[in-house]
C-alpha cells in the first residue's frame, strides 16, 4: 500500500495524467535520449585532452556532470531534457582558452566554475532571462550554425581530412593515411546509420571504427586496469583564485553567452515538439531550468569538464514518447553507470572520435533555415557570425563581429531605436574588447 502511494505521488508531482504519458514511456525514452547523445563520454574527453587534461579523468568529469544535471533537470525543471558537457564550449576551452591564451586548464576550469556562480546570480536577478528576450533570434540561430562548423573542422583536422597548407593555410590531407581511410569509414558509417534513423547512431560509428581500427592493427587495444585514481585525476584540480586573476569577463561571458544559446534554442526545440508550450514567453519553471543549468555547470567543473548545457538530442527522447522530468533522470541514471567505463574510453584514438565530430556539428547547421538570407541587413551579421567562428577558431571573435555589424547596419540604416537596448550594451562591450585586443 505504502509503495503504491508513493508511486501515485510521484505520478502526480510529474503530471503523468496531463501529459499523457505512463512509467514505460518515460524509461523508454530516457533510454533513447541516453544512446543518441552516449557519444559525448568519449568525445567530449577527446577535445579536452587537447587542453593537457588526463582522459580518464575527463570521462569521469562528463559522465559526473551530465548525470547531475540531467537528474536536476528531471527532478526540480520536470522537463524531459538532458544535459552533458557542451559541444562548442569544451572546443573553446581548449582551442581558444587554454592553447590560444595560453591558460592552464586548471585555471579554466576555476573560470568555468565562477561562469556557473554568475549564472546563479543573473538568473536570480532575471538578467539571462533579459538576455534571452533582447538577442535576435536570427543570430541566436547563427551562432548555433557557427559552433557547428568550428567543431566539424577540428572533426576534419582530427581525422586528417583537413590539414595545414603553407599556401592557402588549409588543404585536403593525406587519405592514403591509414587513420585518415577509418575515420573516413567511421563518417560514412554515422551518415548511414543516421539516414536509417538509428538512435545510436553516432555511438555505433565511434565504437565500430574504434574496434574495426583495432581488429586491422591500425589501433592498439590496451585497456586500462579500473581505477579509481585514474578516473579522478581531474576532479579538483580547479583554480578558482587564479581564474580572477586572468582576462575572466571575456571567458565567462562567452561560456554565459553560448550556454544561453545553448539551452533556449534546446529548451524550444523540445518542448514545442514535446507540445508543452508554443513560445519563449510561455516556458513555466523557466527559471528552475536555468538554475539547473547553473549548478550542473559548477558540479561539472569541479568534477573537471567545461560548461555542462541542455542537449538537444533530448528531442529523440521526446520522440519515443517523452514527455515528463522522468525521462530526464533515467538518462541521468544511466550517465551514472557509463561512470564505469571510464578506464576503457581511454583508449579509443581521435580516428574513431573525430567522425563524430564532423556528424555533430552537421546536425547544428539545420539552424541556417531559421536566417532569412534574402534580407541583407541580417544576412550580413549573421554571415560573420557564421564564418567568424570557424575561421578565427573562436566563439568570441565570431559574436564579436556579427553582433557589432548587426548593430552598426541598423544605426546606420536610421533603425536604432528598434534595437534592444540591451544589445547596445553588448556591442559596446564587444567594441571595447576589439580595442584591448589591438592595444595587448
């Protein structure tokens, strides 16, 4: 009777009545949200390892933050979205923070955990949910566009599809390479698998190429004994008092900035296509959502990730039936068991990530429908943040320039009092960071 009454309670605080759903639906589905987005322990580890960090210890770190997020989410949000370090913010805290400033990931770590504090405090004080109301959303959808190809060419690199050409800085590489020739098998695996509507398919095609690579002695299979050590050789290590010390506003708005892309965009997307509401403006438990996000953020950096964000790989979940916080804690769970694969993820090579990769960031260009490409006055703003972004290997710089031309066109144009006022604060501070840029 006791058992019964609990599970009638928890029925009602996850509104299983009005949403139409039952236990079975929602374990099925976190299921199915879990296989789409698995990938992540092992990719996810591959970027950062780039920063220096130790690999075991950074699929420890993912698998940490994407439970304790995608948990919060279930529980306090009630919403069927997980969450998992993000794909753009981990390749920026590698590329441009820690190899292009040169900053210890010690040290990034203590400003990804100080961005999670100042999350808190702006979604208490309503200023992300500000922020979120005063972006276009045209550019909203190129940033997302942009993050897509800047994380599909380090794809290409990584495989050595891409490589350094003296000439024109870039050319095809050497496809008579052996790990070049998997990682080309590994991408056309992951685009059939993804034709076929196969849930796991980016998780099949790394795994595959991984074994496949192994089975040819391209690869040398040699697991790791479990450890527990070696699993939390990155949990810790942040340095918060240095992370003041350093340019801090720039890497923490940036992480602020793309993460509120980040989870609006996801939010939107499945929740419009999970029915549970139409617009921004109608987003009940908004707030909780963003506070979960915050505090998964600060869990994660402390287990030793970057920016933990809402994945929109939630939608396959939503697709199988989704629709309650239920959901969202079963993929939870299993993120919690992946937990134990860490010593094993360590020893799957870039070829077999990097297909990944190129996969991801081609699932993030669908954004570009959303950008009227006729209309110049957006087109333009909206084509720097796009080509930004790859080219200056930089979420920063690619923010920077769509958003000061976006700006600039519209005064120019006569049209300044139809932008927000909030965006000419942003313009202001992207002009100032031009000019420190030029006088550093």
């Amino acid at each position: 009777m006791r058992a019964s009454a609990v599970r009638t309670n928890l029925e009602r605080y996850f509104e299983f009545a009005s949403l139409q759903t039952t236990w079975r639906t929602e374990i099925l589905a976190g299921l199915t949200t879990f296989m789409t987005m698995a990938y992540i322990v092992f990719v996810n580890p591959a970027i950062l390892h780039e920063a220096g960090m130790p690999f075991e210890g950074v699929v420890a770190a993912t698998c940490i933050g994407a439970a304790v997020g995608s948990i919060l989410m279930g529980v306090i949000a009630r919403y069927p979205i997980a969450l998992a370090p993000g794909m753009g913010l981990n390749a920026y805290f590698t590329y441009t923070v820690v190899k292009g400033m040169g900053i210890p990931w010690e040290v990034a770590l203590g400003a990804v955990f100080l961005s999670g504090v100042a999350f808190l405090a702006l979604t208490a004080l309503g200023i992300r949910q500000l922020i979120v109301a005063a972006i276009p959303k045209e550019l909203h959808a190129a940033v997302a566009a942009g993050v897509g190809l800047f994380i599909a060419f380090i794809g290409l690199r990584s495989a050595g599809i891409v490589a350094a050409n003296p000439a024109t800085l870039v050319g095809l590489g050497d496809l008579h390479n052996a790990n070049t020739l998997l990682a080309v098998f590994g991408l056309i695996l992951i685009s059939a698998l993804l034709c076929a509507r196969v849930n796991a398919a980016i998780l099949i095609g790394v795994v595959t190429t991984w074994l496949l690579g192994s089975a040819l002695g391209v690869f040398h299979f040699d697991p790791k004994p479990y450890s527990f050590t070696a699993i939390t050789a990155a949990a810790g290590k942040l340095q918060i008092g240095a992370a003041t010390a350093i340019g801090f506003a720039e890497i923490v708005f940036v992480f602020l900035f793309v993460d509120l892309f980040d989870n609006v965009g996801t939010l939107l997307a499945v929740g419009t296509k999970a029915g549970l509401f139409r617009k921004a403006e109608e987003v009940p438990r908004l707030n909780r959502i963003l506070y979960c996000d915050a505090i998964a953020t600060m869990t994660g950096a402390v287990s030793g990730t970057s920016t933990v964000v809402s994945y929109i790989e939630s939608s396959a979940g939503v697709a199988a039936g989704g629709r309650s916080g239920v959901t969202a804690i079963v993929t939870g769970m299993l993120f919690a068991i992946a937990l134990f694969v860490a010593p094993l993820a360590g020893a799957i090579p870039a070829a077999a990530t990097a297909p990944a990769l190129i996969a991801v960031g081609s699932m993030m260009m669908t954004s570009v429908s959303e950008i009227p490409w006729a209309d110049p006055e957006i087109a333009m703003p909206a084509f720097l943040v796009l080509l930004g972004i790859p080219l200056t290997f930089s979420i920063a710089n690619g923010l920077a320039l769509g958003f000061t031309a976006w700006t600039l066109i519209r005064v120019l144009r006569g049209r300044f009092r139809e932008v927000h006022w909030m965006v000419y604060v942003l313009t202001a501070l992207f002009i100032a960071r031009f000019a420190w840029l030029r006088a550093a």
